[in-house]
C-alpha cells in the first residue's frame, strides 16, 4: 500500500515519492497479471 505521497510531490522528497509511486505502480502491474 502506498501513501498520498505517491500522488503528491513535496520539496524535497523526491526519491520517497518515487519509490512510493514505483510500489503503487508495481503492486498495481502485479495485480492484473
């Protein structure tokens, strides 16, 4: 589960939103296949 930093980006927090956009993208991915 990913928080609302995956959809809103914050100063200085740019690697910790990406990685949470990445396992909100990935978990999604996972569950269609």
């Amino acid at each position: 589960m990913a928080s609302t930093a995956a959809f809103q980006p914050t100063a200085y927090f740019a690697v910790y939103g990406a990685s949470k956009t990445f396992v909100l993208n990935f978990s999604l991915a996972l569950r269609h296949e």
